[in-house]
C-alpha cells in the first residue's frame, strides 16, 4: 500500500479469478475503492460472516463502513441493474448512499443497449463473440461513437437526450432485423415487446441514481492523492479480455489492463503504486474464443465441480484448464504487474499430479511468447509437478504448506518471475494467507 498513490488490482487470466474476495481482504488498508472498467457483466464473489454477496457494479470496499468507494468513468452503468444491486445490498444493512460517488462522465447502458447486443450477436451467427446480453459493448461503442449517453447527462435536459438516443438505437435494430432469419426476427421482436416494462425499471433506476453523490470523480480522486490517501483501483473481467491484448475479436469492450486504471479513473501514470496481479491455481474461461488448455475430460469437469465454475452473473458452466504460464506472463509484462496472488489453490488439493503449460508449439514450431493469434494451430506443452494431496482450508499459515505445494509455488514464482504474496486457500475472508 502506498499513500498517495494507486495501488491496481487486475485480473491476468480470462476473467473470474476472484477479484471481489480479494478486494475484501485488502480494502482495510485503504482510504479508498475505485471500479475503473467494465459494466453489470463483472460479478465479484465474495463470502463472510456466513452470507455471499456479489458485486457487479458497485467497488468491493462497500462492506467497509470507513471507505469512500468510487463508480469511475471508464465504467458503464446500467441503472435498474444498480438499483437492483444497491437496494438488495441497503436491505443487508450496508448503507451506501453516503459513502458511494458516481462519476459525471461514466456512461449509461440504455434497455435499447441490450437489444442491439442480441441484434448484433444474432447478426454475427457462428461467429458470435458469447456476450452476457446486458449491451455492454453496444454502451462502448456509442461512447466512442461519441453518441452515448453519460450519468451527468440525467441531471440536464435528459428527457429530450434520452429519447434522441433511443429512436437512433431503434433505427439500427429495425436495420439489422430486416436481415435476419425469421426465428432471429422474433426472438428480437420479443424483446422489443416488451421493451416498455424494462424502460419503466430503468428510469426509476435513473431516478434512484439522483440520489447519490454524482461527482467529476477524476478531480475528486486527485485531490484525495495530493491529501495522501491511500486508494485501491478494482478491474473487472481479465487481462486475457483486454480489447487491446485479449484473445481478440472474443473480448470484453473496454480495457481492462493497468493503462486503464488512468483512462477510467483520470489519473496520471505516475500515481500508480503496486499493480497486483491476480490468477487462479489453474485457469478458466466463460463463453466463446481460443482457450489453449481447456480440458475436455473428466480433469476438467473435476475442476469445474470442486472450483464452483459457473458464472457469478449468467451461471454458465466456466470451460476448465491448467494453468496458463505464457499467457501469465504476457499479462505480467503488459500490466507492469508488481506481486501476484494466487486463488482457489484448494481446489487442486487432492490431485496425484498437476500439469503447467510453459510453452506452445504453434504448427509445429515451439515458442515461449504469446502470439498474435491463438485461435487455431496451438498445443499447450506441459511440465508435471506432483500433487500435494493435502486438505488446506483449514491452514493459518505458509509454514503449514505441504512441501509439494512450496515446490509449485516456487516453480511458478521462477517461471513468472514475479512474487506470489497472498495465496486463497478457500472462499472466506479468513481463508486467505499472506505470505512472509
């Protein structure tokens, strides 16, 4: 932790690491939590004092009564779905409306917004990217567009804006639907239909929203640097899904790597401390694209059984596999990553052996790097370690380590070359060590 500076937490595989535990377990150290990307397809688990919560928009440092937390504006915003959030969380006895500041130029994710990702999706037939439908990439896209619509709009003349970028939506969706099957022109046309009731939802949200502190969060988080506040930066999504240096065209539709911690939160490189880097034991990935060492075994369904792989938002099965270590260590180089921290080690306690691939043989040919494209001709290769075969949820400490599991740690810390600092032996907080 550093005063004054952002420390950034990221996720380096294809999503779904474990970011919002994590954020639980450091946010005590920190004045400060900011979301810097992504929209209501993030879904931050986290699990203590016996209740599981999870977290699609709003910072994980919600649960600590001291915290300002902070909606920046490179995330987009959806306000029924945080509504949704919000009040469910408010129910729970969190009190937010004080303690959560929303960023003027974050962008709303209109219900239109949702159906032209279905239009869009049914447009690109077998080529479909496999998007969670909540019109996260159509938002992206009239933002750099410049035809979106922001959170400071709803405070001026937002009638008239609204209703503006809602006719232009319905144009292109009505331009796409003459193209489609008949079975996709009804699928839309459903959605359509029913477009009034979700519109009423919506702009309640809108006005739910008004009643937080809508701020210009970009000066706001500068003058809390130069009063020597701590802050922690929360990334959604994975580095793997990066619209820059993901698994393209199968990304998300924002940046979600360190650079993007100061496009989305308005601060200078220069402010960016610590930059932690966070993976799983093994890997995984929800929906369509490349995925090099998924297993299609009984491995992989043993993994997703013991990992819990279902998706925290859409509950879809998440595709298993080992870990990753040249894509590890690409999203290490390009997030400038500092210390990582390894989750869900429990889930392979009872493996005999445990597999890393360190390297592929693009057509035949070996290499040690992530290339341009991994969609066809990549075989993982794999060095075996052996299994620990230990029960470590019940552990306090890293003296309490099996020796086999000290071995692939400091195998994947030579490997990565980077420091592996806290490791997650479970899902509560508590279940969570910090190495010496």
């Amino acid at each position: 932790m550093n005063k004054g500076k952002v420390d950034v937490l990221l996720g380096l595989q294809w999503g779904d690491e474990g970011k919002g535990k994590v954020v639980d377990v450091l946010t005590p150290k920190y004045d400060v939590v900011a979301r810097f990307q992504g929209g209501p397809n993030a879904g931050h688990t986290l699990e203590f004092e016996g209740q599981k919560y999870v977290l699609r928009s709003i910072p994980s440092g919600i649960f600590q009564g001291d915290k300002v937390n902070i909606i920046g504006n490179g995330v987009v915003l959806a306000p029924d779905l945080f509504m949704d959030e919000a009040k469910a969380l408010e129910a729970s006895g969190h009190e937010l409306r004080s303690r959560l500041h929303i960023s003027k130029k974050a962008h709303l994710i209109m219900p239109t917004h949702r159906v032209l990702d279905a239009a869009y999706e049914a447009q690109k037939g077998k080529d479909k990217v496999g998007t969670t439908g909540k019109g996260i990439g159509p938002t992206y896209t009239d933002k750099v567009s410049r035809n979106g619509l922001r959170v400071g709009d709803i405070l001026e003349n937002f009638d008239e804006k609204y209703a503006k970028a809602k006719a232009r939506h319905l144009n292109i969706i009505n331009s796409i639907a003459s193209n489609l099957d008949e079975e996709q022109r009804f699928a839309l046309n459903n959605q359509l239909t029913t477009l009034h009731k979700v519109e009423k939802k919506w702009l309640e949200g809108v006005e739910y929203l008004r009643q937080f502190p809508i701020v210009d969060s970009e000066h706001e988080l500068n003058n809390l640097l130069k009063s020597d506040k701590s802050v922690l930066c929360e990334g959604a999504q994975g580095t793997m899904l990066d619209v820059d240096f993901g698994s393209y065209p199968f990304v998300t539709s924002s940046n979600t790597i360190c650079a993007g911690a100061c496009t989305g939160l308005g601060i200078g490189p220069n402010k960016i401390g610590e930059v932690y880097g966070i993976m799983k034991a093994y890997c995984t990935r929800v929906g369509a694209g490349p995925f090099p060492t998924e297993l299609f075994d009984e491995t992989g369904k043993t993994i997703r059984d013991l990992g819990h792989e279902y998706g925290a938002v859409t509950g879809r099965e998440r595709r298993c596999g080992w870990i990753d270590l040249v894509a590890l260590r690409y999203s290490i180089m390009v997030n400038g990553v500092t210390q990582l921290i390894m989750m869900k080690s429990d889930v392979l306690d009872g493996f005999d052996t445990i597999k890393a691939c360190v390297a592929y043989k693009q057509n035949g040919t070996q290499i040690d790097y992530f290339p341009y494209n991994i969609e066809e001709g990549i075989e993982p290769v794999y060095e075996e370690l052996p299994g620990w075969k230990t029960d470590m949820t019940k552990f306090t400490s890293e003296d309490q380590f099996p020796k086999e599991f000290s071995d692939y740690i400091a195998f994947l810390e030579k490997q990565l070359e980077t420091p592996i600092k806290i490791i997650s032996i479970g899902p509560d907080r508590d279940q969570t060590i910090v190495r010496k």
